[in-house]
C-alpha cells in the first residue's frame, strides 16, 4: 500500500560529528543548516538528527536530562526551528531521535526520585531493594557490568538500567509517567517534524519476575536480554504509544528494535504495528554475538550473510515495512564490516555494497560519511576512544582472558567511534569539519577520502551515490523499486543478485562482491540502468569485474 514515508531517502546526521559552525570543535545545528544544500544535491528527501537534547553526554546524548531544551553545544531551539524551515524550503523533512527507554541521571524526574523515595517521581523508574546484601538479579548490563547501581545515602536500595548507570531505565509500568512521555512526543510533533527514529525501544518492557539468570561470564553475571528485551505485554504499552501520540500526527517512526524474532514482527509493523518501519539487524549484526559482545570474532561467511540478508527481506515484507542501511552510529565502517582484505576496500567497492542496500525492498537510509566510502579508523590505545560502550567492550575482553592487543583490536574493528569520527568534507587541516581540534580525532584518511576531492568527479563513491538515488526517484522506475517484489536470485558465494518486479517491469540488481571475475547467466536481452565499471554481455552471460555492481532493466 502506498506510503509517503516508504518513498524518502534518509540521511543519518551525527550532529557532534556533521559540521562545526562556531569553532568550538563540536558540530551543530547551524552547521547542518550550511550543509543543506550538498544534501539537497546528495538527493535526499530525509535527515535523521540524532540527539541533540540536554544531556551531560556520558552517552554522547542517548542520556536525556531535558527533552525540552537543547544542548548549548549544538545551538537553541531557535536553531532547531530555523533547521525545519529551511529544510522544507529544500522539500527535505526532519526526523529526531527518540530515546524513551530511559533518561539521564540528571533528568529532574530522577533527581527528585534520589532526593525523595516518597516522591510520585521513584514510581517514574525502577528502585528495588537488594537481597543479602546483593543486588536483586545478577543481570549484566548492555554496557557491562550490573543493571543495578546502589542509591547513595539509602541502605539496601538500587536503581535500574540496561545501559550506563547515568541512564535510569524508566517504569513503563506507570500510567503517569508514560502519559508525561506522550505529552512531550506531541510537544515535538506539533513543532512540525516529520516523526521519529525510536532509540532500544523493545526494551521498555522488564520480566516482572526479577529472577537471577544463568551465569554466562568470567564477571559472574547474566545478560540482561532474555528479561530487558521483546519481553510478552510490550505490545499494551506499543498500542498505547501509537494512539496517543503517532496516529494522531500521520507521523513516521522507524524502530530500533534488536533481536525481534520474525514471527513476532507484527507488534512493532503492519497493520496493528506501532510503528511504520522498524531497522532489521539480523545481517548487520553477523559479526558479533548473540549479546551484542564484539569478542570473540565471529567466523562468518558471505553466504550466510547472504541468506540472513535474503531471509530478513522475504520474512519483514509479510508483515509490513523496514528502513535499509548499510551503516550507523552504533556500528563500524561497512567497507571494514563486509570486505576483509584492507587493499580492496576500494571507491568500487563501496559503489558495490552501496547499490546493494539501496535498492533492496524498503527505505534507505544513509549514514553520514558513507556516500564517499569512508573507512574504519586504527586507534593505538584504548585511551584513544570516546565511545562509553568501547570501553566496557574492552574491559570485557580482557575478564574473558583476552589481552590487551586482542581487546584492543576488537575495539578498533567494532568501536561505534568509527562512524562518529568527524564528517571528512575537504583536504585541510581538521577536513574542513571545524577550524580546531575537534572533539573526536578526524578520520585518518580525510586527506584522501573526502566530499571536496569528489564531488565534481563523475566517477567517485559521492558521484555513484547521486546516480543511485537519482535512478530510485526517476519517475519511470520508483513505483518499482520502491513497491515492486524482492526477488532473490541463486548465485555464488560471492554474488548477491536479486530482482524487483512489478506487473510493469523487471529491474536485476547484481553485485560482484570479490576481487575476482566471474560470470552471471542472463535468460534475456538487458538495458543498463546503471553500473560501476563497463557492462559485458556477451553470448547471454553478464561478465563481471571484481567488485561491479549493475543494474540492468530486463526486456
């Protein structure tokens, strides 16, 4: 069924990381305001700013302490409704992050529930007493270390939290504070965004049973997930959610829902679905644990990748819609991801794994950076990396019995700094993201991998990108790739082919994703679309370069 928001094309913001416009080192909104206009030219329809609220930043803002104020790092809210005005004058829409699962420490909700344990405000989140003198489970935090942080000045008493312990998981359990939780979402709406990327939302639901898990490392603990993720009754709150908030704007949401088990898909999409998207992680996350631990390294094959990218497009359109991506914050650079030898993560190569995302059933969406093939950076020292969760990743690495060059280099392949180093916009001192030394080392390649040295050169990753996109909104083929069947096709290993179909057309998407020739058989005459190096066809069989990607329409 037709949709608007089935038809954007989404760019993922990292505001600390995007543009620089005050000299402070940290980017903002006015320098996504002076960035309008090379993403306008990019092609996209959608930016998805992540936080840019008051927080004290131990989670780089994913810890909200005001979701009504700005932080003054990133500018006002006078900034924030100038970014909206001049977005749409570029008919581009904005979407924010949504982070409801918890708050910061510093929310004046939880430090009136600290200073008071008879303020309605202690039933905003999750206390408990703890038992002989331990805390009430033995669940691990995502971040590592116990769900449970002992409450200062109180005996036997802790606070709850999936992630850091400056971010107190709020009770969804209470009927008022889920309605100040609505009233603030409304608040945002009404300001005229377009929706919402929903940050761990298949969190807000707690095993209501509080048991101990089974121990499953060196720490003594237990993940959290069997009792903290897509736990039974989160769809009364998802309903609750949709009615008093989402249907009432015709907003769009996309979910951040890790883990959900396919045939549970209909509570988060589709018809009854609270949202209208959700991200789908089941391929993305091939390369590390079942607990999201990014050691050891994960022995996985291009195959497997390949059927759990196939499954997750045949299995999500049963029930409703995903948003495609090929990278985001939370993860690493997809060059580094998906192509193992260093020497071919090559301008090719990123077209290649470009058009294979972008073309898939689904809304695409682009992370900042990756239109030009950005790569992974190398960090020498753990002390190098910002990221709160590289930190845990690496202390517990090292509790598991690896050393510290093992720990070391898990964080380097896996560490979410790799996306949320500085956006490369030019050769100069600092890549043109600032005029100072910037909160976060820039990348190390930015003198060669940049928007500057590409942007009037037809043949780069930026140039292959606006082609993609101008082909999905090309009035003669977006009802077709954009509504058209998913089709898999059989093909080697290395190969990724597949077909959207409509009662009008046929459009073949293939992609060569090694550093070696190989042929595919083609049963009929063939139009080039679009494609990265020259097109073959010869005696009915698609010659294929290392690392072409093609897309032909079929006669």
């Amino acid at each position: 069924m037709p949709q608007w928001w089935k038809e954007e094309i989404v760019y993922q913001i990292y505001p600390k990381s995007f543009q620089d416009s005050n000299h402070d080192g940290i980017g903002d909104i006015q320098g996504i305001i002076q960035k309008l206009d090379y993403l306008k030219d990019l092609g996209v329809t959608m930016l998805w700013i992540c936080p840019i609220y008051c927080s004290p930043m131990d989670d780089n803002g994913y810890d909200i302490a005001d979701y009504y104020q700005i932080h003054p790092d990133f500018g006002s809210m006078k900034d924030v409704d100038e970014l909206i005005v001049k977005a749409k004058e570029r008919d581009i829409k904005i979407i924010m992050d949504l982070v409801i699962n918890h708050t910061s420490d510093e929310h004046a909700w939880f430090q009136e529930a600290l200073k008071n344990p008879d303020s309605p405000y202690r039933q905003y989140y999750i206390f408990k007493e703890g038992q002989d003198n331990q805390p009430p489970t033995n669940w691990r935090s995502v971040f590592s270390g116990s769900v449970w942080e002992k409450v200062p000045h109180e005996d036997n008493m802790y606070y709850f939290h999936s992630f850091s312990k400056k971010q107190p998981d709020l009770n969804w359990e209470n009927p008022q504070m889920r309605e100040d939780i609505y009233r603030m979402i409304n608040w945002w709406l009404d300001k005229g965004i377009a929706g919402f990327r929903v940050d761990a939302i298949n969190f807000i639901k707690k095993d209501q049973s509080w048991q101990n898990g089974p121990v499953d490392g060196a720490d003594g603990l237990s993940s959290c997930f069997e009792f903290t993720r897509n736990q039974p009754g989160i769809e009364v709150f998802f309903k609750e959610l949709r009615e008093k908030t989402f249907d009432i704007h015709h907003c769009m949401t996309v979910a951040e829902a890790v883990g959900v088990p396919y045939d549970q898909l209909g509570i988060f999409i589709g018809q009854d679905g609270c949202f209208s998207m959700m991200f789908d992680f089941n391929y993305s996350h091939i390369d590390i644990t079942e607990h999201e631990e990014w050691f050891p390294l994960q022995n996985w094959t291009m195959q497997e990748y390949k059927e759990k990218l196939f499954l997750s497009q045949k299995e999500i359109f049963k029930t409703g819609w995903c948003g495609t991506f090929l990278e985001n914050h939370d993860m690493q650079r997809s060059l580094n991801r998906l192509i193992r030898n260093p020497q071919e993560r090559t301008p090719k190569a990123a077209k290649a794994l470009g058009q294979m995302f972008m073309f898939l059933k689904g809304t695409p969406f682009i992370y900042q950076g990756e239109e030009i093939g950005t790569i992974n950076n190398h960090r020498l020292s753990i002390h190098d990396f910002d990221d709160l969760n590289s930190h845990a990743q690496y202390r517990r690495a090292l509790q598991e019995g690896y050393s510290e060059e093992e720990a070391l280099d898990f964080v380097n392949r896996r560490s979410r700094d790799n996306t949320r180093s500085p956006m490369s916009w030019n050769s100069q001192l600092y890549a043109g993201f600032s005029d100072v030394q910037p909160w976060l080392t820039n990348n190390e390649y930015y003198q060669d991998i940049n928007v500057a040295k590409q942007v009037n050169d037809p043949d780069s990753v930026l140039s292959y990108y606006k082609q993609m996109i101008a082909l999905r909104q090309n009035p003669l083929y977006h009802q077709t790739l954009v509504y058209g069947d998913f089709i898999s096709l059989e093909s080697e290993e290395y190969v990724i082919a597949y077909m959207r179909q409509d009662d009008q057309q046929t459009i073949l998407c293939i992609q060569n994703l090694q550093n070696k020739e190989t042929h595919f058989p083609l049963s009929s005459k063939a139009q080039v679309l679009l494609s990265n190096d020259q097109v073959n066809i010869q005696n009915q069989q698609l010659k294929l370069s290392p690392y072409q990607a093609t897309i032909l329409l079929i006669k």
